[in-house]
C-alpha cells in the first residue's frame, strides 16, 4: 500500500500509519496518533504480544516524529529487536526493529486494543460495536457495504438517508441488509452532491459518509 496522508485505501482506511492501526484494530474509523491511545490499554514492555501497538505522540508537535506500528512478535531471543509492521513512506513494511524504535526509542508507548484486553477479562464486550456508538459519524470501512453486506451500519446508513431526504427508494423502511434501495439512495445522495461517474457508484466512501452525517 502506497504512503499517503490524505489518500484512502478501498477499505476505506487512511494510507498513513494510524490507518493501519485503525484498519488492523478493526476500529469504526480513521484515527490519529492523539486519539490512538483512547482505543487501547497500556502493556509492559514484558507482556507485548503480536496486533498490539507501539506508540509515539508528540504532543508539543505532532506532526514532528509521531508514529504508530504495530507488534509482529520478537524477532530474537534477547527481546531487543522485533518485527515491526507499519505504514511508512514509500509503503507499508515489515522489519526487524530495535526495540522501541529507530528513533525517539524512549518516546514509545505499547498498547493492546481494548476490545482483547476486556475479552480476557471476561467482559465479553464488543469494542467495534460500542465505539460505533460512541461515534456514529465515523466512517466504518467499506467493507460494511456492497451486496451480501447485513450490518448495523447498513441500517443507520438508511435511517440517515431517509433524514436527508434521499429515503424515496424505501419501501418498508431501512433494515441491516443491504439493497437496491441502499445503493440507489446513496447514489442520489451522491448526485446531489454534484459528483458523476465512479464518484456517483451508490456505495459510501469516506467523503459520501462524512457529508451524510455533517
């Protein structure tokens, strides 16, 4: 996957290292290196495991060395390198890394995703879910849509579109599993908003979503 802060893969995640970390967490949206942390439970360096993440968010500038990777698992038996998947420019990697990173090593916070952290607790709570309600203008990747698609997202997708006024196609009303109505009622949506051809496919990227819950 090319590099890119402002471009988006057809998952519908960011092409930058929070996308992927955002992608690999299966998170409802696209985060920051500021509000990665909010998704995730600090680990000791002794008790990292493969999916969880490597933090560095530089608060005073973040656009000065912030990065995320994620952990791949020990690449030696010392525990001083490890195999570190992440998002960098030209593209996507995955590398033998001196623990905690090449640069600004003492900066690096490790993190597991909240949803495995209460699942092994016992909680039996899932995090995608409740953050999706949490934070219903979130895109949720475009995976959640297209024919055989049947999700929560599906429903809310329609229920908004009914609000907006492009629910015409609706004859009993928005449900979980996608359809014509769906599709036909996005790509009105998308009309409107002026776009034609590929940009009018009546499935929601990011830029449909974002408009339809502003």
């Amino acid at each position: 996957m090319p590099y890119s802060n402002t471009e988006y893969w057809p998952d519908g995640y960011r092409q930058d290292c929070s996308g992927l970390v955002s992608m690999a967490w299966n998170l409802p949206g696209n985060e920051w290196t500021g509000s990665l942390g909010t998704f995730g439970v600090r680990v000791s360096r002794d008790q990292l495991q493969p999916g969880d993440m490597l933090l560095f968010h530089n608060a005073a500038d973040p656009q000065n060395g912030s990065h995320v990777v994620l952990f791949g698992g020990w690449s030696d038996y010392t525990h001083t390198y490890y195999l570190a998947y992440e998002q960098t420019r030209p593209h996507t990697r995955g590398q033998s890394t001196p623990y905690a990173y090449w640069s600004n090593s003492d900066r690096y916070v490790p993190y597991r995703y909240k949803g495995l952290a209460e699942e092994t607790s016992g909680a039996g709570v899932s995090v995608t879910g409740a953050a999706s309600s949490r934070y219903p203008g979130r895109y949720p990747g475009r995976s959640f849509f297209g024919p055989g698609a049947d999700n929560p997202h599906v429903t809310r997708l329609g229920e908004q579109l009914v609000k907006k006024g492009f629910g015409t196609y609706y004859t009993s009303g928005p449900g979980p599993r996608w359809g014509e109505a769906d599709r036909r009622g996005v790509e009105a949506f998308q009309r409107a908003q002026g776009w034609r051809g590929g940009a009018a496919d009546g499935c929601p990227g990011p830029e449909t979503w974002r408009r339809l819950f502003s």
